[in-house]
C-alpha cells in the first residue's frame, strides 16, 4: 500500500521513538530474566547469562552495515519492514530455545533483525531534517524512546512471573507487528525514486571513501562507539549489582524505572539547548561532567571512604548521570556525523551504526564479564571509555552552523 499524506511531526517523533524503542525492549525487558535464564540455561556459568544482551546487539551491529546500503537503493520503508519480520522470526525462534547456545544464535539473528528499524531511521530523519533541527528532532526522539526503558524491565518482571522468561519474546512479535502495521499503514517512503543510489561495489565503495576522508565522522564513530560500550557494560552488570552489592533483586525493575524516567531529563535539556550551543559543546560537556562524577565515585569506593548507607543513592546518582548522558550525546553526535553525508544517509547511517555497535560490543563484554559482586569494574570501565570519548571530542575540528 502507498501512502502519500506525511505525518504530523508530533506523530513522525512518534514512530521514530518505536522503532528505536525496538532496540531499547529487547535488551531491557531482558535484564530482569538474566537470573532465570542463568539458573535454566547455563548454571554451571552463571556470568554467561549476559551474553543474552551482548550477542543480540552483536547481530544488530551486522545487520546495521547491510540495511542502510540496501535503504539507499531500494528505499527506506521496505528496509525497515523486511527488518522488522525478521526480527519477528527470530524472536519465535528465542522463545523455543532450550539450551543457551542456540538462544545466542536465534538473539545474533534477532539483532540483525532490529537493525533495519534502528539504523534506517535515522537515514529516514536525515532524509527531512539536516545539523541542528536533526538534533532537535532527535532529542525529542530520545525522550519518547527513554520511556521504553523506564517500563521495560518492570513488564519481563510481570511477564515472568505470569508466564516464565520465554513469554518475554513473545511480547516482542506483538511489540515488532504493532509498528509493522504502523509504519506500513501511515509513514510515506521519505527517499524519493530520483535519489536512490544503485546498490554496486562501485557505488558503494566510492560511497565508504566518502564517509572516510570526514573527519568529523571519524570522530564521532568513535565517540559512539566508547559511549555505547559504557552503556551496554552498563547494562550487562546492573542487574547483579542490585542483586549482589545492594541485595535489591526483586526491587531492580522499579528502580531502573526511576532511573530511566529521571534520566529523561538528558534529552529535554538537549531540545532546549543544542540550537543555541551546538552539538559538539553538548557533548564535551556532557563527557567532562560524568568524568568528574565517575572519577569522585570511583575514588571514594575504592579508598573504602563511601558511608554505606550512602552507597546505594549514590549509585543511584552516578546510574541517572549516565543514562542521561545517552540524550545529552548520542543524538548529537549522529546529526554531527550526518551532516555532511545527507546525500548518502542510509550507507553514512548504516557504516556508522555497524562500527560504533560492534566495537562497543567488543569494549563492553571484557567489563561485564570481570564484574565480581561490586559497581568497582564496571566504574572503572565507564571511566576510561568516556575519558577516551571526550579526547576525541578535540579532533572534531571547527563547528558550523
């Protein structure tokens, strides 16, 4: 069916937000089951029960290097339902797994599924806005997206309890049909014929020649790619850490709920600032300001000067400062990279996606799996990866505006 009415821009933030949501489910809605899944699966290594996370974002980030490509030839609209219906397949496939290996395998598929809505997306916010509208467009995308992760952990609680972990997938097929019907029924294809791009090694390779020689690209692949490994390490340790150092199993999804909603604030601080400072400002400031938090934090634990009943709200804090940095920097640095690649989005998207995703995935699994009962590894982890993010922030040569 072709649709030709745009949408309002209120309802085009919307289905963006979903499509990124996708990503935001499928990982968080997870967290919860980890114990479960370690108990049933692999109780011999319990540890291993993160790769749940780490072995999904993996196949994202491959499926993120083919679907922006294909997007650019093809159209963006088509990409992203094929994607989605693979996503569809895969989580079935989960939801029969009976031993730990092969739901790793039906997760890597899955991934590479949820590429396609997360990647071509973004192709498809370039495709109508460019510099710093696309960042506010993007803060406001942001902002609907955080509020998938403040009720996703509590929802896989819910649907454990009612129906054990493997339930958990099939919410995802109906959660991936809805935006199927969605996005099938009222978004109109945002890349017009005259602008694809033929899919040939040529093209292409004249295409990753281009995305290569900008520097500011280079940059910020490699700034998303050190903030994506503090946020997936992040991830991977959180739920043991409420279990193991605090003794807060049970209570964890509602506090990630709190976590998350507050950390909401990141993105509305985002909208209303980074037209009048600029993307690169946001982001250094951002970096330098949870340095200083992770680096006082991490100090006072491991001299043994935390207060112990000062541990867990400062925990808290330091929890809120680097989810909220995810809206203060993610958004702004792919309309920075996007910026002068609009003609070629869905590749520039895509190649940055699948380098930024793959090498956090690469960073973060070290972290996660040398997490021994206390936040000391995984601080130590964030502290290094952000410390490299805002050094890089220095190559991105002058703004324009």
């Amino acid at each position: 069916m072709t649709v030709e009415k745009p949408l309002s821009q209120g309802e085009f933030i919307a289905l963006i937000a979903a499509l990124f949501a996708t990503i935001a489910i499928s990982i968080d809605a997870m967290l919860p089951a980890m114990p479960e899944i370690a108990a049933t699966l692999s109780p011999d290594a319990p540890n291993r029960a993160q790769l749940v996370v780490t072995s999904f974002v993996f196949g994202m980030g491959l499926g993120t290097l083919i679907a922006g490509p294909l997007s650019d030839a093809f159209g963006r609209k088509i990409i992203i339902l094929l994607g989605s219906a693979l996503y569809v397949v895969a989580a079935i496939a989960c939801y029969f797994a009976k031993t730990l290996d092969f739901l790793l395998i039906a997760r890597v598929v899955q991934g590479f599924g949820a590429a396609a809505p997360r990647v071509v997306s973004t192709a498809m916010v370039r495709d109508l806005f460019s510099g710093r509208e696309m960042a506010r467009v993007m803060s406001f995308v942001m902002m609907v997206f955080t509020l998938v992760p403040a009720v996703a952990p509590l929802m896989g609680q819910a649907v454990i309890y009612a129906a054990g972990w493997h339930a958990i997938f099939l919410v995802y097929v109906v959660f991936s049909i809805i935006i199927l019907l969605w996005m099938g029924l009222r978004q109109p294809e945002t890349l017009a014929v005259a602008a694809r791009r033929p899919l040939s090694v040529a093209a292409l390779w004249a295409a990753t020649k281009e995305v290569f020689s900008s520097r500011v690209v280079l940059v910020s692949i490699i700034a998303q790619s050190l903030t994506l490994a503090a946020l997936f390490a992040t991830l991977s340790s959180m739920q043991g850490i409420f279990e193991q150092r605090f003794d807060r199993a049970t209570s964890f999804p509602s506090w990630f709920a709190l976590i998350a909603m507050v950390s909401m604030g990141g993105s509305i601080i985002n909208a209303k600032v980074v037209i009048r400072l600029g993307m690169r400002k946001v982001v250094t400031r951002t970096y330098a300001g949870v340095v200083v938090l992770t680096l006082i934090l991490l100090g006072i634990t491991s001299a043994g000067l935390m207060p112990e009943p000062l541990a867990f709200p400062a925990h808290i804090l330091w929890s809120i400062a680097l989810f909220a940095m995810m809206g203060l920097s993610m958004g702004n640095l792919n309309a920075l990279a996007m910026e002068p690649v609009g003609h070629i989005a869905g590749f520039a998207s895509s190649v940055i996606g699948a380098i930024a995703t793959v090498v956090s995935v690469v960073l973060a699994v070290p972290v996660g799996l040398a997490f021994d009962g206390t936040a000391r590894p995984l601080m130590a982890g964030v502290l290094v990866f952000i410390s490299m993010a805002l050094l890089s922030m220095r190559f991105a040569g002058p703004a324009r505006r």
